[in-house]
C-alpha cells in the first residue's frame, strides 16, 4: 500500500516541481538559466517586507541590505597570499583602497584597478570582495579595489575623479608588494564599468597613466535615454529594473546637463579613439545590455580592439555569483585571458 502511493506520489511532485521550475525561467522576453531563476527568487523572498508592500527603503536600508546579499550570496573566493587596506591620496582627502595579490613572492605583476558596481550610491570594497579574488587568481595579477565617494552625498563628478586619483597613484605608487606599475589595467562591473570607461577617458584626454587594457561588466554608457530595446524587454523583474536605473542617475547625476558629459556616458565621447583594447561582458536578460554593446561598436569604430560577449540567460549582478553562477567564472576568465595577453603574460 505504502510503495504504492509512493510509486504515484514521487511522479506527481517531480512533475510540479518541473512545472514550478520552468514557470521561473521560460518568459515570454526569453529563457533564464534554471539557476538564475532560483536565485532570484531567493533574493525576492529575502527583501524586507517594507520593500515588498511597495515602501521604498530608505538609501541607509538599501545600503544595508546589499552589504548583507553580498555576505550571503557573492562571499568567499580564491584564498590571496596578500589582503590588506591601503588609503591613496584624492581629491577631497584619502581614498580607501584595498590590495589584494594571489602571491607574495618577490615576482612584479601587473595591476589592476577595480570599481565596484551599486547605481553609484550603494556598494563598497567588502561587496566586491569575491570579485576581485577571482580576478587577481585568475589573471595572476595584483587588484586595488577602490573605495570611491557615493552619491548622492558626492554626485557627479565626485566618483569619477576618486577613481582617476587612484589609478595616478597606482601608476606611481612603486612600493606596493609584489606590484608592477608599469603594466596597468581597470575593470568594474555596472556602475563600476561606467567609471573604468570614463578613466579610460579621462586619461587619454589628461595624458594621464598608461592603461594596458579596460574590463567593462554591464557598463551603464548612456545616461540620457532608457529608449533602447534592453530597457523595454528587461525593464521590470530581471534584476535591475529601469526605476532603479532612473533612480542612480538621480542621485549621480542630479544636473540633467551632466549626464551628457562623456565622463558621465561614455557613450557619447566625441572620439573613442586612442582608448585601451576592451573586454565587455553584457548579461542577455539585462536592461543594460544594449548600451554595453553600444559601446563595444562604438570602441570597434574607432579602431579600438574589442572582446565583446554577450552572456545568454543571465541577468544584471550575474557576475557577482561567483559561488553560484558557472557564467560567472566564466566571465572571469575571459577578462583574465585579456588582461594577460594585454600584459604580455
């Protein structure tokens, strides 16, 4: 009696299990990696219930919740011979920094500066931490993770120039362990991407430091329209809905007129020209996705060497998932693949 309601039981539940399962994924914009859908929807139940009654959570709120999501879902990483926090010189006073190398021994390796993503107001050095594990095992190279100013306590251009000052104090900072300033690079994911486009930028314009090669994850590249393709398809429940976007620019870019600078969309530079080779990394399922690859034609254009990879059936943050995601370690290796060969490695 019992293996036989078990026999009609264990069919049924597998069967509405599928069912859930593919109910998460399969959508009529386009099909999310079964392990993508699960995880979003573990990040939907752990919203606090003040956000999913519709309140709107104060910035403290926001701030709080991402440094625990990165506790809970983007922690760990490679295992660093060398973590420590350093401070470099900025415009408005000290920069936190932090240094991370998978090796102490005496062997110079390159750098590379990272920027951590969060709509320009949210995130920091400890949410991205897994991140740049990854990035300097991987690419066997030195990662400063840069602490830069957030909006909107510091808006436009307040990021940008933190980001430029550490990458100068890179550049001549020579007693770093282990680090070679001679062969530089950046990187950033999101928000992070926007300001590693924008110091590309910026040392150009500036005759500023030598970067060897630029590593873009969903760069935002645009901040005067959401009218692209990406936002009307992936706008709403995929991650990063295009509210949360409209929002960043509110508190980055608060003067409609900045938001047309080129440090601010690197999209509309009037020469992309002379940059750095670039690897950029879209997310499908990203309401991001078109201005990252925007971007990419636009560097092609210009003669700039591009990687472009556009990652099917994942969704925006899909890089911090390190632990989680096989895309994610993925992407990883792509970057690292250039940052090496850039470096001659």
């Amino acid at each position: 009696m019992i293996l036989g309601l078990v026999v009609v039981i264990v069919p049924l539940l597998v069967l509405y299990l599928v069912l859930r399962l593919n109910r998460l994924r399969f959508r009529p914009e386009g099909t999310l990696d079964l392990r993508v859908a699960v995880v979003m929807k573990l990040l939907q139940r752990g919203k606090p219930s003040g956000s999913q009654a519709g309140e709107e959570p104060s910035l403290h709120q926001q701030r709080r919740e991402l440094e625990s999501l990165s506790r809970r879902f983007a922690g760990g990483g490679p295992r660093m011979d060398l973590e420590r926090d350093l401070k470099a010189p900025g415009p408005a006073g000290p920069i936190p920094v932090r240094h991370y190398s998978p090796s102490s021994d005496p062997e110079r390796r390159p750098i590379l500066l990272y920027l951590h993503g969060g709509s320009f107001a949210l995130g920091s050095i400890d949410t991205h931490g897994n991140v740049c594990r990854a990035l300097a095992s991987a690419a066997g190279c030195s990662v400063l993770s840069v602490g830069y100013r957030l909006a909107p306590e510091h808006p436009y251009p307040a990021a940008v120039e933190d980001a430029y000052a550490a990458l100068c104090w890179a550049a001549s900072e020579c007693d770093l362990p282990g680090a070679d300033p001679e062969r530089l690079a950046v990187a950033g994911d999101s928000a992070g991407g926007t300001l590693a486009a924008a110091v590309c930028l910026m040392a150009r314009d500036r005759r500023g430091p030598r970067i060897r090669h630029q590593g873009l994850v969903y760069p935002a590249t645009d901040s005067t329209t959401v009218d692209r393709d990406s936002y009307r398809l992936y706008g709403q429940e995929y991650m990063l809905d295009t509210a949360q976007v409209l929002w960043a620019r509110e508190q980055y870019l608060p003067n409609l007129e900045d938001r047309s600078l080129p440090y601010a969309s690197p999209l509309l530079a009037p020469s992309h020209a002379g940059l750095p080779p670039a690897t950029i990394v879209t997310a499908e399922l990203d309401a991001l996705r078109d201005e990252g690859r925007a971007y990419a034609e636009a560097l092609q254009r210009a003669g700039v060497p591009v990687r472009y990879e556009c990652v099917p059936g994942v969704v925006h943050s899909f890089f911090s998932a390190q632990r989680f995601l096989p895309q994610a370690r993925r992407a990883v290796r792509t970057i690292a693949e250039e940052l090496k060969s850039s470096w001659g490695t």
